[in-house]
C-alpha cells in the first residue's frame, strides 16, 4: 500500500479478535514545493499526490467497514478521509487537530532561524516543552489529544466496530511515543508519512498521561 509499511495485508484477519480497533492515519500530502515549511493550523487542501493517496485505500477500507470516521478541524483530514471512504459520515473533533505554530505557521526553517534564532535553538535542546510564541508546544498537544484517544478505549464505553481517525503528525508522534514508552525527546526521531496509517488496539495503549 503506498506510503505506508504499518497495515499488513491480511487486515482483517490478523486484528479480527482486536475490539476495540482504531486505525491512525495521517492526511494526504498537501504542498508541492519542496521547501520545508513549519505547517500547523494553515488550512491547506490535499495536492493531487495527496488525493491519490487518500484514494489508495478505498479498496481496503471497503472491506474494514469502519463504524466512526473522525477527523480534526482542517481540511486536509476531512478531504482524506472522504477520499477513504466515500459516502460514509465522518465526525469532526478539534482535539484531533495540528499542533499549533502560533508566530512560525508557514515560515521555512530558513526563515524561522533568520528570524527567531534563540527560540529555535531552545526548541532543539527541549522539543517537548517548548512552546513557539503564540502557539502550543508538544506537551500541550497531548493533554489535549490524550482524552479524545482515552474515549475510544474507554472500557466504560461497550466495544464498538472498527474506527478511522485522521489527524496529523503530530499528534501520531505523541501517541506514539506514548503507546511505545518512548521518551518524548525522541519526537522528532518519528516520522508518519503522508497517507500513512498504524493499527492501533488496547494492548497497544499503555501510560496515556
């Protein structure tokens, strides 16, 4: 399946038993210029690699039959899901959305560090904490996200059929840190592609706060 190793073949098969099931997804490509840019809350549409990344799953996802859609607030999630999944109702939920670059939304990197140098060298020595002005940092991030995954597997909540979320990189980068342990100074050592999706089950959902 392009841009994405996480999703095995035999889906259905190998996670029938699993219940809750979510699949993680990130949104379609979005820009066409090459320049690396810091994109948050910009409400981009998807490109036309995006969409056919999106398209790329229709087949499989047909068959995984999801019962709830979810996506953030921004249009690059709406669009990748509808292209997922056509004809099937999706919810939004803002928690779901990018972190919030306040001051650096859309700046390059080269601007960024022409304009904001101390701030920049902060957020490389405390990626977690570290808040852009105007914005959010990680750590925002995932008190806001976290609740909205505790929901799905609440095990107050009867065990529905299998859900989509669509969101972006950085919220998969902070749950994945979470469900892996791992230390979240190794934010940026995680790298969801465009169009990526990961399995996400209760045995996988350890220490969410």
């Amino acid at each position: 399946m392009p841009e994405s190793t996480q999703l095995p073949a035999d889906l259905l098969k190998k996670f029938s038993a699993e219940k809750p099931l979510v699949c993680l997804m990130r949104h379609g490509r979005i820009l066409d210029s090459g320049v690396k840019r810091f994109v948050g809350r910009t409400d981009l549409p998807l490109n036309a690699e995006g969409r056919n990344q999106a398209k790329a799953w229709q087949k499989t996802f047909k068959q995984i039959q999801f019962e709830k859609i979810y996506v953030s607030g921004l249009l690059r999630s709406r669009q990748t899901a509808e292209l997922c999944c056509p004809g099937q109702s999706v919810t939004t939920d803002p928690r779901l959305n990018e972190i919030d670059l306040g001051d650096w939304e859309n700046l390059s990197f080269d601007q960024v560090k022409a304009r904001f140098p101390e701030d920049f060298e902060q957020r490389g020595q405390n990626i977690y904490h570290f808040r852009t002005p105007g914005g959010e940092s990680f750590k925002d991030l995932k008190e806001r996200v976290v609740p909205f995954f505790e929901s799905l597997f609440s095990t107050a909540i009867p065990a529905s059929g299998p859900t989509l979320v669509v969101s972006h990189s950085g919220v998969i980068r902070v749950m994945a840190c979470l469900w892996a342990e791992k230390s979240f100074d190794d934010l940026l050592t995680l790298s969801p592609r465009y169009g990526q999706n990961f399995v996400c089950t209760l045995r996988g959902i350890k220490n969410l706060r």
